[in-house]
C-alpha cells in the first residue's frame, strides 16, 4: 500500500489549479465564482434591507401609537383595529 502511494505519478489537476491562469478554463472557473459570489451578495443584501424595512415600519408604529396616545389624553387608551 505504501508502495503505491509513494509512487510518482503526474499531478492531473485542472487549469486553474495547475497554474495555468490564462487559459479559458480558468477564466470559465473565475467568472463562476464572480457569478456565484454576485448571486449571494444579491440574497444578503435583500434580506439586510428587509430587516431595514421592517426596523423603520416598527419605529413608525410606535411613534403613531406614542402619538394617539398622547392626543387621547392620560388614562384612555387607543382603539384597536379589532374593537
């Protein structure tokens, strides 16, 4: 077994790996990463701007709430959608 694994045998890696940085497999490879990177950077940006969204319409709520509560007068409080 040990014989078989010391024994010399030509690396058969592909372009990218082997050092060949100009061929077009390489630049194939390189544009899918870029692609794929694109395609997560896409997804997290959307789901970060829709915590924003959600963020900024809470804060708004709240300062409508503090609002009504305020124009009501102390110790009434504020009808809600299901009364």
């Amino acid at each position: 077994m040990g014989v078989l694994l010391s024994a010399p045998v030509q690396a058969l890696a592909c372009s990218a790996c082997f050092g060949k940085s100009d061929s077009a497999m390489a630049k194939g490879m390189n544009a899918g990463i870029f692609s794929m990177l694109a395609m997560v950077g896409v997804v997290l940006s959307g789901a970060a701007s829709f915590m924003v969204f959600l963020a900024r319409r809470s804060a708004k709520t709240a300062r409508e709430e503090a609002a009504a509560a305020s124009a009501n007068g102390p110790g009434q409080s504020t009808p809600t959608p299901l009364e």
